[in-house]
C-alpha cells in the first residue's frame, strides 16, 4: 500500500507548503532523484522527496509548470532541511532549478566527523538491506511513468533521516564536535556551485603526462564530445568513453574521418554521424583554449 503522496501539480507544492507552515514544521528529510549525464545530456531534478515525520511526499518536479512554488517550498520556508551528502544534489537544484535549499542539516558531515563507516544504510536504525541500490542506481528517472517500485525505492532514504540526525547530533553534543559540525555545514550550504563540463577535459586518463600538442587534442576531443552528446541529448560516455578519447590521442587521429572510424569501432549504439561529429570537430577547434587553463 502506499505510503506517500504523490505531488503532479503546482497548486499542490504550495498546499504542502502551506501545511509545513501551519503545523509549524521544525524540520523534515529532503533527497531527489534525478539525471546526471548517464541516459541524456546533462544534470535534470526528477523527484523531491520529502518527510515530515509523519508523512512521505513525492513531487514530480516534471509535471510542474513554474519553479516559484519549488523556490517557496524549499528555499523560503525556515524549516530544516535533513539531507544526506548534499553537495551533488544543491548543485542539481542550483544548475537546474535556480535555487538551493535553506537551511540545510547535512548529516553526512555529521557521520564524517564521527567518521563512521559505511554510507546512509550503515547509519539506518532499521539495518536494512540497500541490495535494492543496484537494481535502481541506473534507473532512467526522467521516464514517464515511473512504476510502483522507483517511487517506493525513492521514499524509502527519507524515511530514516530524522531517526540518522537525531543519533549523530546526540553523539557529536556528547563528544563536543557540535561547533565544527555547524561551522562544516554553514560551508556546505553556502558554498558556490557551478557546473562546468567543458572544463573537465583533465579527466580523460592521463592528461597531466601528456606532451603539450597531445593535450591539445585532447582538449578538442572532449569539447567535440561534449558538443556532439549536447546536440543528440547523450550522455557523453554514449558518444565515447573517456578511455576511447585517450586511445584516440594516443594514435593521433586528427581528422574528422579517422576519429569517427575509431568511435564507430564495435558501437553498439547508433553510429557516430561523420557530418555532425566534423561539425562539433570544427568549433571544437575553435572554442576549446588553445593553452592549458590552470585550477581544473
């Protein structure tokens, strides 16, 4: 049976904003799922999930039609936000959204300092089993419906939040690592997000060792990449790995030709177009900084 409700409606974010309000919510666990460059192009937000203690809510952050009632809901209201490991999911609001959650209470920190093994499972009251990550971890959430089971797996981190930060904040409190908890979390929260693809070119393996005009090339090979997967909505490891553009560079394959022919090699996946690809070639070629650019 279900045990949450499901929100499709903006009307219906701003009842459940009015509800925190007028129950004067303290606070109440938040998570998302959502899309990071694994089945399209890109940092989406699917889901919000929320629990107040009492009650699991669900938001179809698709099936809304503005951001402002998501903005009054979890960045204006003044209860605490329960997250676990934050980081990556303010990044998704911020890129995505245009806002992030405030106040946050991030019990990761918390566990950290603590430095308690294991991730949200291990620190679960109830112990049970996350053999279920696996089977959902890659699971395409900006598909519609999402069946029975996703939401259920999606509801089920929530549920044990407050139940997490209530053993963590006791134990810093009994251990005096509650001021630097605070100061660590106040730093998370207000820390500047950004989210730069095109930069990351320094993780094709190997880079630093490279000779200057293979850097280069790699430089153009992953902004090429990066063109191709944002013009055909990819993932960019659909267009090609990170290991297939250290090969590349390795064999020196310059021209639009060569370097389809080795993308194409054994794909399963529809081909790379040779037109297209030449196409993100030429203002890779063009866009990608001719010298190295320090802090990536």
């Amino acid at each position: 049976m279900r045990d949450y409700a499901l929100i499709q409606s903006d009307s219906d974010v701003a009842s459940l904003a009015a509800h925190l309000r007028d129950s004067r919510c303290v606070r109440a666990a938040v998570d998302i799922e959502g899309e990071n460059n694994l089945h399209s192009y890109g940092i989406r937000v699917s889901l919000i999930q929320i629990f107040e203690g009492r009650r699991a809510y669900v938001i179809d952050v698709l099936a809304l039609s503005g951001r402002g009632a998501l903005a009054s809901l979890l960045q204006e209201s003044s209860w605490l936000k329960v997250m676990y490991d934050a980081a990556n999911d303010l990044l998704a609001f911020q890129h995505d959204l245009g806002f992030s959650p405030a106040p946050i209470l991030d019990v990761a920190i918390a566990a950290q300092l603590l430095r308690k093994p294991g991730g949200l499972s291990a620190l679960s009251r109830s112990g049970r089993s996350r053999s279920s990550k696996d089977r959902f971890q890659k699971a395409n959430w900006m598909r519609r419906p999402l069946s029975e089971d996703l939401l259920e797996y999606a509801v089920s981190d929530v549920l044990g939040l407050p139940d997490i930060a209530d053993d963590l904040l006791a134990e810093l409190a009994q251990k005096k690592l509650l001021a630097e908890f605070l100061k660590k979390n106040w730093e998370r929260q207000s820390a500047t997000r950004s989210w730069d693809p095109l930069g990351n070119y320094v993780r094709i393996p190997g880079y630093h060792r490279m000779k200057w005009e293979d850097r280069r090339l790699a430089r153009v090979l992953w902004y090429a990449r990066e063109f191709y997967a944002m013009q055909f909505n990819l993932s960019p490891e659909m267009v090609a790995s990170k290991q297939l553009l250290r090969r590349i560079v390795d064999e020196r394959a310059g021209d639009a030709a060569a370097i389809v022919r080795l993308l194409n090699e054994g794909r399963k996946r529809e081909p790379i177009s040779l037109r297209d690809f030449s196409a993100c070639l030429e203002k890779a070629q063009r866009d990608a900084p001719a010298q190295e650019v320090t802090g990536k």
